[in-house]
C-alpha cells in the first residue's frame, strides 16, 4: 500500500483549473450524495435536476481527465485503452487524486450535515489540532443569612474545567472502476458520495453513541427507564431550568419507532395534518415538549439480516433524547479538513480496477455544560 501524493500544482494551475474543477467535484458530488443517501437526514440538502447532473458529470469527468493529461505531458484520454495507459503515470494518478481528496474534504466542511448538526456541534480543525472546550459551572455561590465573614459556604466547582478531544484517524476502503471513466453512463459523483457519505455515516454513528448512552445519566433523575407522560414532562421542565431556560426550549430527538412506542405519533390534528408534520420529521408538541424525528440508518456494509439486524439500526429504538435547543450541543464533533488516499493492490483480480483507502481524521465527546435527559419507550 502506497500513498499517493498531493500533487504540487503551480499558483497559475491552482487559479486557472484545480480550484474550478474542485469545486464542481464537490457540487457534483453533494449532489450524488443527496440523491442517494438524503432520505436518512444526514446528508445536506444540494439537490439539482437530473439533466442539470448529468450535465455536469459529464464536464467534470472530462475537465480531469483533460487537465490530469495535460500536467502528465500527453493528450487527454479518449479509449479505455488509452486510459489505462494514462493511468501507468504516476503524475497522472497523483493528480486524479488531488482533486478528489480536495474535493472531499471541501464537501466535508462545506455541506451540512442536518440531524448530525441537531444534537451536535461540528468544528473543523488544521491537521493534527486538538480542540480544547473549558466548561464553566452554571452554580451561582449561596446566599446565606449569618454574621459576617462566617458559616458561608462556597460553590467548591467554582472554577473551569477543561476537556480536549483530538482526531483519530478513520479508514474507508472503496473500489473505483477508474477504467470506466470515460463510458457515458460512467456515475463519477456517486463515486465521490460513496466516500463522503461513509465517512459521515461513521462521525454520525460516533455522535449517536456518545449521547444515546444512558450510562452516562445513570443514577441521576435526568434518565428514565419507563414512560410515563408526569414523569415524561417534569425531565423536560427539569432539563430547561438546569440550563437556564423552560420547557419550550427543549426539544425531543428519536426515531419514528420510539414515538409510536409510547403513542406519540396519536397526536391531534387529525390524520392530513399529521401525516404532513411527519413527513417533515416534525412532530408537533408531545406532551409540551417539541418532538423531532431522527430517521434509521444504516451503511449497510453487511447483511441486513434477523441476526444482525439490531446492530446494524445506528440509532436506539427504545431511547428518546431531550436537548435544551437554545445553548451550546452536548456532543462536540471535530475533524480535520483534510482527506488523505493510499492506493492499494486490486482484491478481484482485475488490471482495470483500482482500489483506494482513505483516511480522514475526526472524533466525538460529550464536552458541556448544558443537561440532557434520556426517556425510555417501556410501558409502565
């Protein structure tokens, strides 16, 4: 296994061609990534007609192959022959790749990802940064009534805290039929999506894990095993007051399964205007408490089978989480905007595919100040 490099281009390649085609790489592939994976809610809107794309496909692939030809001294590609010639440059494949790690790291920090942002903040770093986050007490000291300069007691957690998260490196593996290319029907955007779609998929699944985690809550009154709608709304009040706020600024996350464990999704309204509240993932006021839907998903990386099935659902069925919306997310998401490749030997015994590992580094922790509570689906 071989990294490729990042190809060194000129200031003049940079303005006149790089910087372009990278940015219709990433639109092409945001595109692709909607398209494809946009029902699960992660994927940022970036939505274009189908002619639009196509159209836009086909420039792309020919601005790389025109411009990667060009800086390798030989004319653009035009038969799969002459492609897999092309591809025997080094400076070639170096270039190929440049653009489409850049393009994937442009995606990555510029497109948002909806449900990931709802119960986190996302924050992109240098390479090899470390991000820092000092917690501050929301305990005021207590007011006593005594003789002065005695029996006065102190706040002891008066002072910040502080709580580091650092990049760790993430591989995903893809098989790229690079020979292709040239074939009309030749998707190169769902290439660049398969890529920056697992590499959401797993910061996501990370996000999900860290607050869907009814440890971290054990033994305080801010989880609850069983439903019950008294119980229900007193977490909600009790998470707007430790944050300093109300009930109406606590919102409700879980899935379509969770809400209708506990008959949610009975709301009043009557059957149009819920099913159009649904459709939107919103779910009106359950029990005073705004109520969004988180939709499953999955990478579908294995079978989807009876055994397996329970741990391929990314997200908790019998767990609804309640965030006080108006102050800083429980869970911090870092990455860095930078995506590395490394070219590895072809697994199926074929000379026009090509097979690439790339890297990318982010990581997930809870680091704040504000409350959040946990509701289970059981029946009382």
């Amino acid at each position: 296994m071989s990294e490729l490099r990042e190809y060194s281009f000129t200031e003049t390649q940079k303005t006149e061609f790089v910087d372009k085609i990278v940015e219709n790489v990433a639109t092409l592939g945001a595109a692709a990534a909607y398209k494809n994976y946009g029902k699960y809610g992660i994927i940022g809107s970036n939505n274009m007609s189908d002619s639009e794309y196509n159209e836009l496909n086909a420039k792309v692939k020919d601005a790389m192959l025109a411009f990667a030809a060009k800086v390798a001294g030989f004319a653009k590609p035009t038969t799969k022959t002459e492609l897999a010639m092309a591809f025997n440059s080094d400076v070639f494949r170096d270039v190929m790749n440049s653009i489409t790690t850049r393009a994937l790291a442009l995606m990555m920090v510029r497109y948002d990802a909806p449900q990931i942002s709802a119960i986190a903040d996302i924050e992109n770093v240098e390479v090899g940064d470390s991000v820092t986050y000092e917690i501050d007490t929301k305990a005021l000291p207590q007011a006593q009534r005594g003789t002065y300069g005695s029996n006065v007691s102190f706040v002891p957690s008066w002072a910040k805290g502080a709580i580091t998260l650092t990049p760790k490196v993430y591989t995903l593996g893809t098989s790229i039929d690079y020979i292709r290319i040239i074939a009309n029907g030749y998707d190169w955007g769902a290439q660049i999506a398969r890529v920056y779609a697992g590499m959401l998929f797993a910061q996501y699944k990370l996000v999900i894990a860290k607050i869907f985690d009814t440890s971290i809550l054990t033994g305080t009154p801010l989880v609850q095993s069983v439903f019950n709608s008294t119980t229900y709304t007193q977490l909600a009040s009790d998470i707007g007051m430790l944050n300093g706020g109300s009930i109406d600024g606590v919102t409700a996350f879980g899935t379509r399964v969770a809400f209708n464990d506990i008959s949610a999704l009975a709301t009043a309204g009557g059957f149009s205007t819920r099913d159009k509240f649904i459709e939107n993932g919103y779910l009106q006021k359950i029990y005073g408490v705004d109520s969004v839907i988180l939709e499953q998903f999955t990478n579908l990386a294995a079978p989807f089978t009876t055994t397996n099935a329970a741990n391929l659902r990314a997200i908790p069925d019998n767990l609804i989480v309640l965030i006080s919306t108006g102050t800083d997310k429980p869970v911090k998401l870092i990455r860095e905007g930078y995506v590395r490749v490394k070219e590895t030997d072809a697994k199926d015994n074929t000379l026009n595919r090509m097979e690439y590992t790339y890297f990318q580094g982010f990581d997930a922790g809870l680091a704040t100040a504000s409350h959040f509570g946990l509701q289970g689906t059981a029946a009382e």
